[in-house]
C-alpha cells in the first residue's frame, strides 16, 4: 500500500515538473518572440528617423544651394551692388540723411517699393521738420550690423532672391532696439530697380 502511494506521488511530481518545464518553454520562447518584435520595431524606428533626417538636410541643402553665392550670373552680380545700396539708403541713416531717404532710394526701386520701405515723406510738412530736428538734438540713428543677399539664376530679366538686414537703432550712443529683418524681393535687369519686396518670416 505504501509503495503505491511512493509511485502515485512520484507519478505526481513528474507530471508537475513537466507541466513546469512545458510553461517555461512557452514562456521563453513568448518572450524571445517579444524580443524579436520590440527590436524589429526599434529598428524601423531608427529606420524612419533616419530618412526624417535625410529630408530635412537635403531641403536645407536645397534652399542654400537655390539662393548660393555659386549660382550668381554675370547681370545678377553686377545687380547686386544696386540692391545692397537700396537696403543700405533704406535701412542706414542719421539726421544728416534721413529726410532724403526716399529720394534716394527711387533710383535702386520702384515707387512703390520705396513707400513700402520707407514711407513717403512730405519734407514741407511742419511734423517732419520736427521730427529732423529731434534726431540731430537726441543724436538718434540707425546702423546696418550686417546685410546679405542671395539671389538664383537671373534669366537676364528678373532676379529673385532673399535680403536679410540686421540693424540696431541708437538713441543718444545707446542701443535702444535691435532687429534682424528678411525680405523676399524680385529685381528687374533692364529696369535696374527692385519692383516687389515682401517681409518674410524666419521660422521656416
């Protein structure tokens, strides 16, 4: 009778141990399957970031190479002296010049670019003498920091291209307003004037 008992409970214990070992085996190779799919997953991921980064730099690369240096024609170049005088009158002035901006600015752009950028002026009116005079008592002016123009490939009639302007306002030898302004603008060869400027944002 005893021996019996011996053999049930040993029968017990080796159903148990392989019911264990069965559970396991299921468990491990669950996990090894779970395994292999959070890797394939983090590899796709990889995968996605990396053509995500790819993108972007070949539209950065594309955005520098369409405004470069390098794709400068021979009417471009020699119209960009012309457009870097027409940011400097607009942007570059003291009490000396200020009140004659607007005249000078109409050789390098159309009138309306020049009303766009500077305003139109009426050198009669008592407010703008006031207001010459203010700049020569406080010593107010404007400095250009830096300036750039990028243009594309002029097809020997209009060339457009983007300006940036990086200019500080001085109030009696102090800084008072600092300001990085960018334009998109279209110069016409044959007219040697810009014809359309428009203010762009730089959060692109």
């Amino acid at each position: 009778m005893q021996r019996n008992n011996g053999k049930q409970f040993n029968k017990v214990l080796l159903i148990i141990g392989i019911v264990c070992g069965i559970a396991a085996l299921v468990y491990a190779l669950t996990l090894t399957k779970s395994n292999r799919q959070l890797a394939s997953s983090n590899a796709e991921l990889r995968t996605e970031i990396a053509a995500a980064k790819h993108d972007n730099q070949a539209i950065k690369e594309n955005k520098i190479q369409k405004y470069s240096a390098k794709n400068l024609t021979l009417a471009s170049t020699s119209s960009v002296a012309n457009i870097n005088t027409f940011l400097k009158t607009s942007f570059e002035w003291d009490f000396t010049n200020w009140s004659t901006r607007q005249e000078r600015a109409q050789k390098y752009a159309t009138p309306s670019v020049v009303k766009k950028m500077i305003g139109n002026l009426n050198m009669q009116s008592k407010s703008t003498q006031s207001y010459i005079k203010f700049l020569r008592k406080d010593n107010v002016y404007q400095k250009i920091n830096s300036k750039h123009v990028y243009v594309e490939n002029s097809d020997g009639q209009k060339i457009n291209g983007i300006a940036t302007v990086n200019s500080s306002l001085i109030d009696g030898n102090k800084t008072t307003s600092h300001q990085v302004q960018w334009y998109h603008f279209t110069y016409d060869v044959q007219k040697h004037q810009v014809i359309q400027i428009t203010p762009v944002s730089v959060n692109c």
